[in-house]
C-alpha cells in the first residue's frame, strides 16, 4: 500500500495569484510547513499516486480554487479500503464558495482592483529590500458580514504554518485585527492591495479600567518573509497602543522561537533609540530611567523588558574579561533560577543580584544548559542587528 500514500505537506500547492500568468508559474508556488491538523498527526493521505491539492487564492480578493489531481487512484474492490476523502477533511477550514473552474477563477482577476482594505489605515512604510514596493498596515476593530468572509479566507493559512492554530470568534468584540498591504499595479497600471500578513490581538481586561492587548497570532505569507514586515507590523502595533493611557503594556501568546527573534530584535532596536540611552550607564546597571522611557513609549511587559536587558548588556559586556563576564552570567542566572525560588520581586526583574544558592549540583549543570541555550539565541538577535546597522 506505500505506493498510494503521499505527504500531506508536499501534495498540498498554494499560490497567490496576481495575474493570469502567475497560474501555470511553478516559481510562484509554496508549501505548507504543517498540515496535521487538516489531514492528522502524521501528515499523511492515502488512496493517491501523484496527488496534488492546488489552492489558488486570488491575490487581493482571496477568492479561492481549489482542484485535486493524481494520477491513480486506488481500487476499493480490489483492496477492500477506499481512498481518503479529501473534501471531507478541507471543508471544515475553507469557505464553502471556492471555485473549481480553473476559467472562472481566473476571470475574478479581472475585478481584483476593486478590491479596498477593511478598517483604518494606521501605518505606511516601504519594504527594506526594496524602497519601491509601499505597505500599509490597517486595523478592523468592527467587523462586518463580509469582512468576516475575506477574513476566514486570510486565515486559513494559519492551519498550515502556526503550530496548534485556531480561527478566531467574531463574535468577541475585544479581538482586533491588523493587516499588512502591499500596494502593486496590476497590467494596466492600476493600484491593487494585496494582503501578505496580519496579526490577531485580545485586549483583556485588567482591573479597574485597563486594557492588557495580547497578541494572539502573526504571520506573514511566505512570499512576503524575510524581508523585515514582521518586525514592521509589531512597531505599528506598539505606535497604535503607545498613546492610549488605557494600556497597561502588550503580551504574546506563546511565542515560537522565530517569532521571538523578531521581537527581541524590534524591541533592542527600539530601545537603542531611546533619547535617554547611555552605554555607560546601562553598563553600570544606571538603566532604570531608560526602562521607564522605554515602557512608556513601547508598552513592553516586564519581562521582556528583562530580555532586552539581558541582550543589551551581552552586547556591551567584554567577554574576554572574566570579572565582567562573571557579572553578566550572574545576572542571568539569577533569573534562570527564579522558577526555584520565592516569586522575583520587580526589583529583581531590574537588578543585578548573585545566584542563589542551590542545593545539587544537577541544577547548577542545567542552570548552565539553560544559559548557554539563552546566550546561543541572544547572538542571533545581535547578527540580525549587526546586520542591519551596516
């Protein structure tokens, strides 16, 4: 029966579709990089040989096509075992007005210019590689009938790129949306908006009369990564937050590592920026005047306002100096450690302090795992600032 199983990841084509030549370009297909929660843990489908699974989305509009092709399929009669259910497993995720005509799909693109945002526009910038390609960020805090329609066909591609992902309620009026356009012009010249990523914000409730926003996803398409519109739609979220009074500071819902290099990224780079940054204060521990500018303007939780701490002092310690890099690594162990002792006061969050004393020698090993893991992260947020500073 291996012969009539087939990847779930490989078999599954998806495109963003600008124009009509952009349909048969192989260059413009990608893949999903999970598919278990459509197709179950293994990833896998069975019944096909050569199964491809094509989801076409229209660029602006998001109208979807869908076809499924193989070159056999198997013989329940002869194998006593049928073929999975393909549209069976997809039609819980997708919208039930998908399009199977290949000649109809491509005729919506005819009406993609006639597509305009949802929402408020918040944010433009131009795109780091390219000055040519102009964005804009618009946020939806009230949704309409049809918003909801385009918005489940934009975020069907978290089923196959977030671990553990779930579509959001419309019904609660506390989730806000922020999605990223890019401006294009079609064939004939005229202005298009296609989405290439967003994020999902709760604002919670915190007594007596704040708000704590989270931010529950974010993703950019895979066309669109590596080209620095994460970290471009995170600052527009600290801009949009940073004036309301309401606010206490912004959260993330289990962040993956990718994201939180982004974000350790954005946040260092913010707080470099700071009018009150000094290297030489922030190397005596003089830094809490700084922190302050810094939640202020960025509402950045405790915590990661530890982070940024952490990796901006690796970036001015002296690592061949053996007292100042002693200083350091007790300053992160500390924090290390804290899961072992009494809840750390916010001073502590601030403050150098010495370790602890433990009581086995097991857990001054994984004490030191757990730094050198950290520091190994660390330096890639450096690299990226490094990279970005030439």
């Amino acid at each position: 029966m291996e012969k009539f199983i087939v990847n779930s990841n490989t078999a599954l084509e998806l495109k963003l579709v600008r124009k009509s030549s952009d349909i048969n370009d192989t260059k413009m297909a990608f893949y999903p990089e999970v598919t278990y929660q459509v197709f179950g843990n293994v990833e896998k489908i069975f019944g096909y040989k050569d199964l491809i699974i094509k989801m076409y989305y229209a660029a602006c509009s998001l109208k979807l096509y869908v076809n499924i092709s193989f070159s056999s399929k198997i013989d329940p009669e002869k194998y006593d075992i049928k073929a999975d259910n393909i549209m069976e497993k997809l039609k819980d995720y997708i919208p039930l007005d998908f399009i199977t005509n290949i000649d109809v799909f491509e005729k919506c693109l005819d009406d993609e210019s006639l597509y305009t945002p949802y929402g408020t526009q918040i944010y433009q910038f131009s795109c780091d590689i390219s000055e040519e390609n102009t964005f804009e960020v618009y946020l939806i805090e009230k949704e309409s009938t049809k918003f909801k329609d385009y918005f489940n066909r934009l975020q069907t591609f978290v089923l196959w790129y977030i671990d553990s992902s779930n579509f959001i309620d419309f019904d609660d009026a506390k989730w806000k949306i922020f999605i990223v356009y890019e401006l294009y012009k079609n064939e004939n010249g005229i202005v298009c908006y296609a989405p290439v990523g967003y994020a999902t914000i709760y604002e919670y409730f915190a007594y007596p009369d704040k708000i704590r926003p989270r931010i529950s996803q974010m993703l950019i398409l895979p066309p669109f990564q590596r080209k620095g519109l994460c970290a471009k739609l995170l600052n527009s979220i600290y801009k949009h937050y940073s004036t309301n009074s309401n606010v206490i500071d912004i959260t993330v819902e289990s962040p993956n590592d990718e994201f939180q290099l982004v974000r350790d990224f954005v946040d260092v780079t913010n707080f470099h920026s700071l009018k009150t940054f000094d290297k030489e204060k922030f190397k005596k521990f003089e830094y809490q005047e700084m922190v302050e500018e810094f939640k202020k303007l960025f509402k950045v939780n405790q915590k990661q306002v530890r982070r940024v701490l952490e990796i901006i002092l690796l970036e001015l310690t002296n690592r061949f100096d053996t007292d100042e890099y002693e200083k350091y690594k007790k300053f992160v162990k500390t924090r290390l450690n804290w899961p072992f002792q009494k809840k750390p006061t916010k001073l502590m969050l601030l403050m150098p302090t010495e370790v602890p004393i433990v009581d086995s020698k097991d857990s001054y090993d994984e004490l030191d795992v757990e730094f050198n893991e950290l520091i190994s992260f660390y330096e890639k947020v450096l690299k990226r600032l490094e990279m970005h500073s030439v």
